[in-house]
C-alpha cells in the first residue's frame, strides 16, 4: 500500500511537470496576442482622433462659410431693397412718360434716378459674382476686399 500511494504521488507530480510548461506556452501565446489586439485599439484610436480633427476643421470651415454667406445676404438684400426703392420712385409718375421725359432730357433729376437704377444693378452683379470658395474650396481669402467695392447708398 505504502509503494502504490508513492507511484500516484509521482504520477501527479511528473503530470504536473509536464502540463506547467504547457501552461505557461499558452500564457506566453495570450499575452502575445493581447499585445497586438492592444497595439491595434491604439492604432484605431488613433485614426478616430484624426477623424475627429478632420471633422472639427470641417465644421469650423462651414461656419466661417456660413457667415460669408450671410453677409453677403445682408448686402445682396440691401441692394434689391434700394434698387426697389429707387424704382419705384421711377414708377410713381409712370415709367413710360417718365422715359419719354428722360430721353427728351426734361429733368435732371430723373436721370439721376436712372443712374442710380443702374449703378445698384452693377453693384447687385457685382456682389452675385462674388465666391465664397477659392478654386480648390477653401475660404475665399479676398472675400472682404471684394465686398468693399460695393456701394449700397
């Protein structure tokens, strides 16, 4: 009895020799591989901080766009609202007798208005010509010197 208890004694312990190698190639192999699966989610963090960059800078140029637009709006709808006016002062005599007038050169004044009319189309045109983007889409860096040449009074 005392022989077969010392042989299982042995077994287990030559057993035991035997699996700890092996687990501890299997612990190697996981961490391993944890490693890389770690090196990968850095990897892709990365890209999502680039992304998100790139998505920051996007929406910042939108906005600045956005206010281009606007402003240009502002002018634009100050333009048609002083072409509508001066027009208007046109038509309160009636625009064909008024012509009639101004070609038979009656009244100064009336020429004046008809230079108006046609320098606020100028300006008009001027401010739809006007690019919010550059060719290659970027902010259209003369856009406030271009706004200055227009004259809205």
């Amino acid at each position: 009895a005392a022989g077969g208890g010392g042989m299982a004694l042995g077994t287990a312990v030559l057993g035991g020799i035997a699996v700890g190698p092996l687990i501890a190639v299997a612990g190697f192999v996981m961490d391993s591989k944890a490693e890389k699966n770690l090196t990968e989610a850095y990897e892709y963090e990365s890209e999502i901080d680039i992304n998100i960059e790139k998505m920051e800078l996007s929406i910042e140029g939108f906005k600045a766009t956005n206010s281009r637009i606007n402003e240009l709006a502002s002018v634009i709808n100050k333009l048609i609202t002083r072409f509508d006016n001066v027009f208007d002062n046109i038509q309160n005599v009636g625009f064909i007798e008024k012509m009639k007038r101004l070609f038979g050169l009656s009244k100064i004044c009336e020429l004046q208005e008809l230079d108006q009319l046609i320098a606020l189309g100028k300006n008009l045109k001027i401010a739809l010509d006007i690019p919010l983007l550059d060719q290659d889409g970027n902010d259209n860096k003369n856009f406030k010197q271009e706004i200055k040449r227009i004259t809205i009074s």
